[in-house]
C-alpha cells in the first residue's frame, strides 16, 4: 500500500511579527544580518521565528517538519552569500519572477561553512518524528552563483555538489532531505555537463541515511535531464502538477521513475489555495495516468517554495496539506 507523506520544501515566509522586528534594525544590525553574523538579538528572535513555524507545521498535521528558512532572504543561494569565500554583489531576478537575491560570487575555496547544520541543530529539539532537511540542489546552486575561482563550469559544480555534501553530512539525522532543483527546469544542462548530473546528486545524497528527494519545480524537466537524474542513486523524483501536469506525467509513462515520487499538488504562489479534495484529486489523476502498480512512498507537497505567500494563505496551504493526506489515510 502507497504511503502518503505531506510535506513542503520550506522557504517559508516570514510571520508578520518577525518583519516588525526586523523593520527596528539598525545600519550595523542589518548589515550583520545579511552576512549570517547575526547579533544575539537577532539569534533569539530567529529563534522564535523557527519555534513558531514548526509549531505551525505540527499544527497542521504534516507528516515532515521543517526549519522553514526564514532567514534565507538570498532564497536558495543562501548558502553561498553567507560563505566566508563568496562576495554578494548585485541584485539578481530569482528565475522569471519578481523576487530577488544577492549574486554570490565565489571568490575562494568552498570549504565547510556549517550554517545551515545550525539551523538545523536548532531546529531538531523541537521534532520528535518526521524531520526534513533541506538544501539546494548542487545544479540549482551553481546556475544562481558566479565562478572567480575554479575556472570551468564541470569543475565548479563538482565544487558546488562537494560543499553542499559537507554541509549535509553535518545535519542531525533526518528522515528526508529535499533537494530544490529549479534551474533543472529553467536552465537545464547541456548534454556534456548533463551527464554530470547523476554524480553531483550522488555526492549529495551518498553522505545522508535520509531519504533524498529532488525536487524542480515551475515546469517539467526536458527528457534527457529526466534521464539523467533518474540515473542517481536518490529515492524520489519531484514532479510539478501544477505548472505542466500532462508533460511531468508523459516523462514517467516513457522513461518510468523512482519507486517513490513527490507530487507538486498546491501552487506555491498562489494565494489561491488548492482545497484537500483537490489534492486528493490530482493524487488519484497522477497514479492512474502513470504506469507503476503501486508507488512505495508519495510525498504530497507544493510545487515551490512558500517564500511567496502572505502569511494567511502560507497558514491555509499547511492546512490543506495536512488534511488531505490525513483523510487519505485514514
């Protein structure tokens, strides 16, 4: 029998509470901010931040809890802007929408960083069952960075995947670690740097006893980097059923997938939200078009990151999440 997982990929939005606080900064507290050298202060308000979300997340029934990435204001090139080795530079569009980061300049040797490990670390006192990593996927991270120091695109993913590995292996144990993987969509490989796909997610993936899903989003992926990722060693492929539903669906009836999925079910950027019998709807539509008997494990999710929601319509997407699954199951 398929097991239901309801999840997110994080990069939640910050409370209305939080803004206010952070509105009161100073020029030095700002500027500590966006370093990630942050004040006691800040510390302890971020720490009030990530109580509040994973209460929320436990409110709503989701069977992963995540740290939810409020600080993250870079997205997912947070982090490498607040890497000792990476220069912020100018402010970059996010893909194709009207959100924007700081352009991280790699400047040095990406060595261990551990910010992200911290957050976690904080974060997994207040889990007892269900945690969930995330990080940015190496294709992801390097498509969002600029290169002044390895010299070649193979290399400085190489680089790219091997960081993100030494972070990870830093992580407290988990039971998943998505990996967001947007720019397999938006800026997919070419072929000779497509094939070092496979290699970089496994170097990821090999370092964690947690079960890794990728995760793209805003389209599907071409059909050679479908193959190519469904050539590492990961337990779960996302796919978008919100943005291009028939094209994800045609990717697994010609070229199969994982034996577990994740399903991009609710649009993570529209305030308006999906209700549960839709997400159960779009669960039944997706295993009735697609060719396995049975998937092992589904994770019910949303097709992006939460980072573009108001805070009431970033509540209500939990909610339905989490109800949906629930009613599934029971």
């Amino acid at each position: 029998m398929t097991q239901l997982v309801s999840t997110t990929p994080g990069l939640y939005p910050l409370p209305d509470h939080a803004k206010d606080d952070l509105s009161s900064l100073k020029g030095n507290q700002k500027e500590d901010l966006i370093t990630g050298a942050e004040s006691d202060e800040i510390e302890a308000m971020y720490d009030n931040v990530r109580e509040s979300l994973v209460e929320r997340q436990q409110d709503a029934g989701l069977d992963r809890v995540v740290e939810g990435q409020a600080r993250w204001d870079d997205m997912i090139a947070h982090p490498l802007t607040v890497h000792d080795s990476v220069d912020t530079r100018g402010i970059v569009r996010y893909y194709n929408n009207n959100n924007f980061y700081r352009e991280p300049v790699v400047t040095g040797a990406l060595d261990f960083d551990g910010d992200v490990a911290a957050e976690l670390e904080a974060t997994r006192s207040l889990v007892d069952d269900g945690f969930q990593a995330v990080l940015p996927g190496p294709w992801s991270l390097a498509d969002l960075a600029t290169d002044e120091y390895y010299g070649n695109e193979a290399e400085f993913l190489g680089a790219i995947a091997d960081f993100l590995a030494d972070e990870a292996a830093a992580f407290p144990a988990a039971e998943t670690l998505f990996l967001l993987e947007p720019s397999l969509v938006e800026n997919p490989p070419d072929d000779g740097m497509g094939e070092r796909i496979p290699d970089a997610l496994d170097t990821v993936a090999g370092v964690t006893d947690a079960d890794v899903v990728v995760h793209p989003y805003w389209g599907a992926l071409d059909e050679k980097t479908h193959a190519h990722v469904l050539d590492a060693n990961i337990d779960a492929l996302s796919y978008d059923l919100v943005s291009e539903p028939d094209a994800n669906v045609y990717n697994v009836q010609e070229y199969g997938t994982t034996d577990d999925v994740a399903l991009g079910l609710v649009n993570g950027q529209n305030t308006l939200v999906e209700s549960p019998e839709t997400i159960r709807e779009r669960i039944e539509w997706f295993t009735g078009q697609t060719p396995a008997e049975e998937y092992g494990r589904i994770y019910a999710t949303t097709n992006t990151g939460l980072f573009y929601l108001p805070v009431n319509r970033f509540e209500e997407t939990l909610d339905a999440l989490g109800t949906a699954t629930q009613e599934v199951l029971a």
